[in-house]
C-alpha cells in the first residue's frame, strides 16, 4: 500500500498542471489586445471630435474591434476586468491634427505588433503578422 500511495501521489500532482482556470500568468498577447482596443477607442474619439472623418477612420477603427477580438480568442480569456478605459478626448478638433496624432499612434502599433511577431510562437504567428501588416497599412492611409 505504501508503494501505491507514494505512486498516487504524483499522479495527483500532474493534475494540478492540467487545470483550465486563470491561475497562470498573463498571455503575453495581453498588452496587444490592450492596444487594439485603445486604438480603436481613439479612431472613434477623432471621428466624434471631427465627423468629416469618419469615411477615413471608421474602417480603420473597425479592424483594431477584429483584431482585438482575434486576439481574445487566441489568449482564451476574457479582457481583464476592472473599469473600463475612458474613452480618450483628442486634442482639439483639427483634423490634421488628429490624423496626424493616429499616425503616430498606428507607427508605434506596427513597431509592437511586429515585435510580439517576431517572439511569437509559430501557431500565433500568422494573426500578429495580419496585425502588423494591417497597422503598417493603416499608417499608410493616414497620410
């Protein structure tokens, strides 16, 4: 008996490996989803600050929505809870201003989708390389 208790042991010890709850750490896609999310919510911000806009930023605003849900379905895990993040208020209403604010925004979006790209495991390749191609191109069509 002592031989199969001390063999029961360890079996029970690799269940606690397997467990499908929230007790690992955070995915490392978390700050990717974050910012998709925040660049959406700025996308939106400039169009309700300059309506004109919205031809131009809606679909952009659109494809950060996607990629942020995308991104949720690769973590496996709903968004963080907590308060939500206030929808940022753009500085003043010019238009050239705000495309020019989501420019750089959308630069430094590409810099850290390319980067979580490059140290991404192969099955999560694929989508951060989507990502990344997407903000370079919404780079692009902010100028």
């Amino acid at each position: 008996m002592v031989a199969l208790g001390g063999a029961a042991a360890p079996l029970t010890g690799c269940d606690l490996l397997d467990r499908d709850d929230d007790s690992r750490g955070p995915d490392p896609l978390e700050p990717l989803a974050a910012e998709s999310l925040a660049l959406e919510a700025r996308h939106r911000a400039a169009v309700a600050a300059a309506p004109d806009l919205a031809d131009r930023l809606t679909a952009i605003a659109d494809a950060h929505r996607a990629h942020a849900e995308e991104l949720r379905k690769v973590i496996g895990r709903p968004a963080p809870s907590g308060s939500p993040a206030a929808t940022p208020t753009p500085a003043g209403t010019d238009p050239d201003g705000l495309v020019a604010g989501l420019r750089q925004a959308e630069q430094q979006g590409r810099a850290n989708a390319a980067k979580a790209c490059a140290a991404a495991p192969a099955e999560r390749v694929a989508l951060l390389g989507s990502i990344a191609a997407a903000r370079a191109t919404h780079v692009e069509a902010l100028k």
